[in-house]
C-alpha cells in the first residue's frame, strides 16, 4: 500500500480525471445465488444505485446527526443504503463487527454505546436481539429507524423490539438485488394479538411495483394472488454472461409491450389485502406439489413461528417418487423452551389443510445461516441428500 502525505494532497492543483463512464455504465456486480440455483452475477449501473440512494435519504430524512449501522456483509445488497445513503445525508456509518452477530448480549449493548440511530439488517438478526439480547437492560433513546428485511418476522419478536425501542419506527423492506428495495411497510404503533404476518406494503416514491396473475392480468383486487413486477431505473442491466436468464427474468411491461419498458419479474407470489398493501404469499421456487397438493413452504412457516417456543422455523421440500415431495420442518427453540413434535404437528393441524402438514418436524438448538445472516434452507436439503 502506498501511502501519500496529507500535505502533498492539499498542494494538487489539477483536477481528477474524469472518469469515461455514463449512469447507464456498470457500477459493481453483486452475486446472488436467490433459493435454488447456481450464483448469479447482477450488474447493477450507476443509474440503478443513484436512482435508489438519492430516493431512500430523502424518504427516511438520512441527515448528520444520524449514526447508521452497518452490519451487512459488503457483497450484500443491504451495504448499500447503509454506506452511501450515509455518504450522501452527511451521517456517521458504524460498522458492526462481524463476531458480534453471534452474541446478541453484546451486538444490543454495542447499538447503545455506539448510539446508533438507524439500524437495517435482515429479520433473523432482530429476532435473535428480541429473544436473546437483554433489551430490558436498555434503553436505546437515539434509535429511531428499525429495517427489517429478507426473511419472515414472527409477529411475537417484532411486539417485543417495539417494546423495548419505543423511540423507533419500524418498516418491513421488500426488495430484491435485481431491483433494490421497491417497497415498504411501516409497523403500526399497536399490532393486534391476533397478527400473523406483516405486509411487504406500498411502493417508495419513484417505483411502479404491481402483480400479474396466472390469466395475465393485473391484480387490482383484495385476495387476488399473482407475482411481484417491478419497473423502476433501479431495474438492474441484467446477469453477468448470462443473456437467456436475463431475458427469462427482465422482460418488456406486460401491461404494455409496445412501451419498450422494461420490468423485473421477481418470482415472488403476493396478494392485496384490504388496505391496498401487497402481502407476501410465497416463492414461485418455494411452492411444491405434494400429494397432488400445491403447497405453500411459506405459510407452514409462519404458522411454526407463532410458537412461543420457536426461536426460527425453516421449512423444506425432499423429492419423493410417490407423493412429489415430502415436507420437512426444522424448528430452532427459545432459551429455556422445551418443544414436543406431538404438540407443533397439532399448532399446524389447527391452522392448515391436512396435506400441508410436515411429515417430520426436527428440533435443534440453532439453524444454520449464511454469510448474510439468512437460514440456510440449502444446508438443510443436503442432510437428506443420499
């Protein structure tokens, strides 16, 4: 590394060069490898970043009193709002240190001293400091923004953080690295007892997000199922080397082809509810056929994760000969819980058809996780790999 002295720095009279690049050139690649499949190499162009940086400070008011915790991994798409929508409202980026992750006594009492104001993380992090972290010790008065995304938020953990960071306002961020968050969901103050699952919610400013069902056309409807386009400059260029992927997944507005549109097709099934907000219903890849039966690997989850004994729930589909699949459940539990098999398979008997009950439920003291603090479903599926 070379180092140059500060005062030769200061006695440069000639401007940098500018660099031979245009908003559409690419930025930086990020790899995905999404829930099946090998990596995915997305380009995302200046364009793309900019577009989603310039929106989210203005929206979420990122300013210089504001210490933002970074605690994404640089390869993932989280880091970005983290580090330059910092940059860009003048603020503080905390980096969390990795091994902290692991002990949430100590990743809570670093959000304290550290007195961080705007934390974005994805959900498991957060429901590890709600079941793990001592929050009552805590007061966290300068907390003010609390981003959850990537996986499921148990209602029972997300009641606990709002209990113990009164200060702070909650919202469910859906996105994807291809399109970069498009929508929000802002926590109500009181959740009712009997919530189950929150919204992925309403579009960000500068975003056209909507649904397509199976008949292909709009979802305008409350209850109507379809899957989640999005058209927006923060639509990535495409995968890396990779043109019949990129043509199968960013493909011309549906709602109108001849408009040369081009919209991101995120493989993720929603609905409406009532209030307009999308709610989240499953992956294209996570639906599987068992028993002639298409069941949702999702809505089991969900259902686990109401227990509160259960820590996590991850829920994966074996390939079977005779039924299609077998659907298999791995539960991790709460300090101090003691879980019976006999007492989950009845949690899902009370709130599911019968064919969408799993076979086996396997209890363990933690799930496995990846490099960006997601369940491993992957490292599940190759325990029943022959």
């Amino acid at each position: 590394v070379e180092l140059i002295p500060w005062q030769y720095l200061e006695r440069q009279t000639l401007p940098p060069a500018s660099p031979q690049v245009c908003g559409a050139s690419p930025a930086y690649i990020l790899h995905t490898s999404g829930s099946t499949g090998s990596p995915k190499g997305v380009v995302i162009s200046h364009l793309n970043a900019l577009t989603f940086i310039d929106m989210a400070t203005e929206f979420f008011a990122i300013g210089a009193g504001d210490r933002l915790a970074n605690h994404a991994p640089l390869h993932f798409d989280l880091s970005i709002f983290d580090i330059f929508c910092a940059i860009k409202g003048g603020a503080t980026v905390v980096l969390v240190p990795e091994a902290l992750s692991a002990f949430p006594v100590r990743l809570a009492e670093f959000m304290d001293r550290e007195e961080i104001t705007v934390w974005n993380s994805v959900a498991s992090v957060l429901t590890k400091l709600a079941d793990q972290g001592a929050l009552e010790r805590l007061t966290l008065p300068r907390l003010r923004l609390v981003h959850f995304s990537g996986d499921l938020m148990p209602v029972k953990y997300l009641k606990v953080l709002k209990r113990f960071m009164p200060a702070a306002a909650f919202y469910n961020i859906y996105g994807q690295t291809e399109a970069n968050s498009s929508l929000f969901f802002r926590v109500p103050e009181h959740l009712p007892q009997e919530a189950w699952k929150i919204p992925i919610g309403t579009p960000f400013p500068n975003f056209e997000v909507f649904a397509i069902d199976e008949e292909g056309e709009v979802v305008t409807e409350p209850g109507r199922e379809g899957e989640l386009h999005v058209l927006s400059t923060t639509v990535a260029l495409g995968y890396w080397n990779d043109p019949v992927r990129t043509a199968a997944q960013f493909s011309p507005d549906p709602r109108n082809p001849a408009s040369h549109a081009r919209v991101y097709r995120t493989g993720d099934l929603v609905r409406l509810d009532g209030d307009g907000n999308f709610v989240f219903t499953g992956r294209k890849d996570h639906m599987v056929k068992s028993k002639g039966f298409r069941v949702e690997l999702d809505e089991i989850e969900v259902v686990l994760n109401s227990h509160p004994g259960i820590r996590q729930a991850a829920v994966i589909a074996i390939p079977d000969e005779l039924t299609g699949s077998r659907i298999v459940a791995y539960v991790s539990h709460a300090e101090g819980a003691v879980l019976e098999a006999a007492e989950l398979i009845g949690l899902c008997g009370a709130h599911l058809p019968k064919y969408m009950i799993p076979e086996r439920i396997i209890c363990r003291p933690a799930l496995p996780v990846t490099s960006n603090s997601k369940i491993d479903r992957k490292a599940l599926e190759r325990e029943f790999t022959p």
